[in-house]
C-alpha cells in the first residue's frame, strides 16, 4: 500500500509582511487539492535562533581561517 500525504510544509527563505504575502497564498489556495492555508507568524524566539546560528558559522569560520595561517 502507497503512503498518503496529508498535507506540506513550505519555509520562506526570508520572513515576508503579511500583506506581502497574501497573492502567494492567494496563488497557493488556486491549486488543486489545497483545502487551506495558515501562516506561521515570526516572533522573536525566530530572531534570536537566527542569529545564533549566524554567530555560530561566522566563529566556525574564523576558526577556519585562523588554522589556514
């Protein structure tokens, strides 16, 4: 028997206005089969999980370049 999918997840590469974003979900909800679609508001916990994980590949780097030497 073949799974079945109950729905998608789809992530921004950036977070967007939500009055910007409207004609994407208005385009999402022209698809076939799509019942529905929610946003996902960014807060702040998304603010600091960004820039630590920023800070965190900047020192990997620096550690890198700093064994380069």
């Amino acid at each position: 028997m073949t799974n079945r999918a109950r729905g998608l997840y789809v992530a921004l590469s950036e977070d967007v206005r939500e009055d910007d974003i409207q004609p994407i979900v208005n385009a999402i909800l022209c698809l076939r089969l799509v019942a529905n679609v929610d946003l996902d508001i960014a807060d702040t916990s998304d603010f600091v999980a960004r820039n630590r994980i920023k800070r965190e590949i900047a020192d990997d780097f620096f550690k890198i370049l700093d064994k380069l030497k």
